[in-house]
C-alpha cells in the first residue's frame, strides 16, 4: 500500500488520498474531468486488466490522444510547468510525465522517450518512471486493454492492426497478446459485417468486381485476413442479390 510519504517524494504538493492506489492523478480520455481516470470506461487499472469497468451511460468517451477541454486550467497542469523548469532533473523529470500525462494515458516507452528528448538522464527519468509505475500513473496493461477496446469499438479496428499499434507505443508482446484476446474470432467477424453493411449503399452502382474490391480493401485496411474479409464481402454480396459464383471459381 502505497505511504503518505511515499507519495509525497514522488509528488511533491500533489495531494495524497488514502485508500486509493497511486492517490489522485490527472486526467486522461473519457471523462471530461479534470481529475477522471485515464483509461477510458476501464475504472481502475485492474478493471481494466480483467476488462470491466463502470457504466458509461451518459459520458462522451473521448479517443486516445483527444485532450480535454479543461486541460491546461488545473492546478496541476501549472505545478508541473513550474517544476518542469526546475534545475534538479528528478523534478524535471516528474513534472514532464505529468503534464504528459494530464492530456492523455501514455506507455512507459513514450514517456521514455520524452524524457530523453528533454534530455534527462537515464538513471533519473528509469527511477521516475518505476516510481510511477508503483503508484499507478503508468499501466501498459491498462493502456493496451483500453485502447483494444477503444480503437475495436470506435474505428473497427481488427486483432492484427489493434496489435501492430500497440507495438509502435512500446507495449510488451505478451501484455499486447494479452489485451487482443479480449476479442474472439466472432467479435471481429461480427463487427466486420458492421463495417460492410455501413458501406455496401455507398458502393451501389458500381460494377461487381469493383464493389468486391472496394469493401475487401476497406476491410484489409482495418486488419482482417482476406479470407474473412472476401467471405464477409460475399455474404453481403449475395443478400443483395449479386451473382457471386465467379468468387468459387477463383477459389474463394
């Protein structure tokens, strides 16, 4: 259980809530407030680990990366410019994360990577970053959790494209491995029928093969395997009362 005075070497006048891990932090996407949980609908980070979280009826989930309206006006936010300018690069440090941080959830590697372009030293910004890990602020389980949710729900993303970010963000193999199995095989073909059925209208008119190739295209863009995408395609195809044989002949 993280101490009072744990939390206060780590985050000087930042306030320290007993009974809660990691104390209060800064805000990230799906909630407005300033002082919300940063990973969107996941609660607290094991919520998000064991992929629950609380209702979100009636909140406007905001995308990774969005940042809040009200971010820049908090208390912290101007605290940790203060700190930024600091000489001790320890307090540089802390405050560059935290003003990251305030906008959006970031892995552990961004934030690295940030603090290695402000030019803090690797022994300094590796002992703040596992300070933040301890107390919470930093999660990549978390994170990847929430962001497979939120990407699969939001842009259709498919399993393949959904790994291959979080890859770009640093995010270990097994967490990654981890976090795209929240979605099963039906899931994704489901949610690919979705994404034809959203534009099967926009492509009436068009020639057969044009059509096939349109929504297959759309569908690879996304991450689904051609052979899925083709048999999605089809289905569609053929409910529209498209001649589809010349799919067998090819094989397909």
């Amino acid at each position: 259980m993280t101490r009072r005075t744990d939390w206060a070497d780590a985050h000087p006048g930042i306030p320290w809530e007993p009974g809660t891990e990691g104390g209060r932090h800064a805000a990230g996407p799906g909630d407005d407030r300033p002082d919300a949980d940063p990973y969107p609908g996941a609660g607290t980070s094991a919520d998000a680990r064991r992929g629950t979280g609380g209702s979100r009826r009636g909140r406007r989930r905001r995308g990774f990366g969005e940042p809040s309206a009200e971010d820049g006006g908090s208390s912290s936010s101007s605290r940790a410019e203060k700190e930024e300018s600091s000489g001790d690069p320890a307090e540089r440090a802390r405050a560059i994360c935290l003003r990251l941080l305030t906008g959006t959830p970031r892995t552990r590697k961004q934030l690295a990577d940030a603090l290695r372009k402000r030019e803090i030293p690797d022994d300094v910004a590796e002992e703040v970053l596992s300070r933040f890990e301890e107390v919470g602020l930093i999660d990549d389980s978390a994170f990847a959790d929430a962001w497979v949710e939120s990407r699969h729900h939001g842009r259709g993303l498919a399993r393949r494209a959904l790994a291959r970010e979080l890859r770009t963000k640093g995010v270990d193999s097994t967490l990654i491995d981890a976090a795209v199995a929240q979605l099963d095989a039906e899931q994704e073909e489901a949610t690919a029928r979705e994404l034809v059925a959203r534009k099967l209208r926009a492509t009436r008119g068009l020639e057969r093969d044009k059509r096939l190739r349109r929504l297959a295209g759309m569908l690879a863009r996304k991450g689904y395997s051609e052979g899925l995408a083709l048999r999605v395609v089809r289905q569609a195809l053929e409910e529209e009362g498209e001649d589809t044989e010349f799919l067998e002949d090819e094989g397909f």
